[in-house]
C-alpha cells in the first residue's frame, strides 16, 4: 500500500513518482493494476469529463461522485482528491469541511493550490487533523484569471526564487510534496534541488521528483486540445471510433448480433408459435 512515505522514500532513493488522473471505475482499476505510486481524482475532470471549458463550475459534491468512484476501483491505491475553485478558500473551517469529505468519499489525501497566509493555515490544520496535503504551484489553473491565461512561470531567477519560497512554506506547513506545473525544465530543477519534500512536475521537465500527465491526454481520449508536454502513448480515440464504425456497419447489415451473441428459442416453443 502507498502512502505519504512512499512518497519520500523515492524521493530520497532517487527513484521518480509516477501519477495520473483518473475520474472513473474502471480507469481506477487498470492504474491499480499498472501499480503507480499515486492517483489524482484531479478537477481537470471538469473538461475531460465534463465538457465544461474550465475548471471553474465543478463543484465539491460533483467531485465527490468521481472520488467515490475511483476509491471503489483502485481500494489498494493511493488516491488524491483535487478540492475544486472556491471550495477551500471562504474560511478555514470551510476548507477543512471539504477537505474532510473527500477523505471519508475514499481519498487519502487532498490537493489544494497556491501559497498565501490562508492557505498555509489551512494546510497546517488539515495535516493536524490528519488530511495529507499535496501543494500546487507554478501555473495554478483556479488562479487562470488573475494569471491572465496558460502562462509559463518561472521564467526569471526572481520569480524562480518567489515559488522556491512558497514551496519551502508549504514544505514547513506539511505538505507532503508539491506538484510544479509549467516550469521551464532548469527552474523545476532548482526548486526541487532545494526541497526536502518530492516535487510532481507537470509540464515542467524531467528534472521533478516525480511526473503527473491526465490520463485522458496520454492515451489520446481527450482530443479538444493537446498541450505541448503531453505525449500520447495510445490513440484511444482512433481505437474507440474504428470499433464503433465497425459495429455501426455490422449492425446496418445484419452481421450483430451473430447466434453467437443472441439466445435460441427451443424447437418444442419454436413449434407452438407457428402454430399460433
Ligand atoms: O486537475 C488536474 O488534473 C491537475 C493536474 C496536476 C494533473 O491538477
């Protein structure tokens, strides 16, 4: 079973973290079986599974349906509930509430973005409270608005200094590790030189602790757009359409079902039928 050690252990070992996203049932069940170190039940699933254009209407209960779901598939795994746009940000008896439900909807732990006063206290009371945290800086898609789009962060040894400073305030508060996404790859590699606790890069080069990429992206099923760190290992869409072509055609030209995949009347009812 992996748990927050497991995290630091490789960390420590030098040997990568290796997570995806998954939203549903049976994605949870081929990571488990693929045995990575970490699922995300990420609020991306707000566009991939959704449809919506950001991340911004998914709600705390919409997210507990798919934690529900993923916890049921992947039991042995080690799963993270993302908490959703305004869902942690009120007050922190609102945060550690929300927090709270994605732990008893099947999560081991919670990730939150960004790093301010608030959300350090939040994190410290949800590590008190035995909630791990997973951090998030870097391009932080809640905050997409104030960024002013998918910008690139830490471009400059300032701003490179400005998230290494959060990362270290969340590492104090208790985060177990922090995911670094759109990084250029030497300043993810600077701020995870200078940390403690594992970094999870997500467009942000090999030099991370550990890689987080959404599922749907590398296995191709998610088409509406490809960000430039994606790479597809599978087509699925390709697999998925042909498959549904071809069942299409045979079913406009009576080839399904076949008697292999219908059931027989027997002859003695067959018999009083034509009778009838
Ligand atoms: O929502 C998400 O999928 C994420 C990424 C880090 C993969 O936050």
């Amino acid at each position: 079973m992996k748990t927050v050690s497991t995290f630091q252990r490789l960390k420590d070992n030098n040997e990568k973290i290796v997570m995806l996203t998954a939203y549903d049932y049976s994605t949870a069940k081929v990571l488990e079986e693929s045995e990575i170190d970490g699922i995300l039940v990420g609020d991306s699933l707000a566009m991939v599974a959704l449809g919506y254009e950001n991340t911004y209407n998914i709600t705390i209960d919409e997210m507990l349906i798919f934690i529900q779901a993923v916890s049921r598939g992947a039991k042995n795994s080690f799963i993270i509930g993302d908490m959703p746009f305004m869902s942690y940000n009120l007050n922190l008896s609102q945060g550690l509430e929300n927090a709270s439900k994605m732990i008893k909807a099947g999560a081991n732990a919670i990730k939150l973005e960004g790093c301010n006063d608030y959300i350090l206290s939040l994190v410290k009371r949800c590590v008190e409270s035995g909630i791990p945290v997973l951090g998030h800086l870097g391009f932080t898609p809640q905050l997409m608005n104030t960024i002013g789009g998918h910008k690139i962060q830490g471009k400059t040894a300032e701003s490179i200094e400005l998230i290494l400073e959060s990362a270290k305030k969340l590492e104090e508060a208790g985060c177990f590790a922090v995911v670094l996404e759109l990084l250029p790859a030497e300043s993810a590699k600077y701020i995870t030189d200078n940390l403690k606790i594992p970094t999870i890069g997500i467009g942000a080069g090999v030099n991370c602790s550990g890689q987080i990429v959404v599922t749907d992206d590398i296995t191709g099923k998610f088409t509406d757009f490809t960000p430039k760190f994606v790479k597809k290992y599978t087509n699925l869409h390709d697999i998925v359409l042909s498959g549904i072509q071809e069942y299409k055609n045979e079913v406009k030209r009576e080839l399904f079902p076949s008697p292999e995949e219908s059931f027989e009347l027997s002859e003695n009812e067959k018999e009083k039928l034509t009778q009838a």
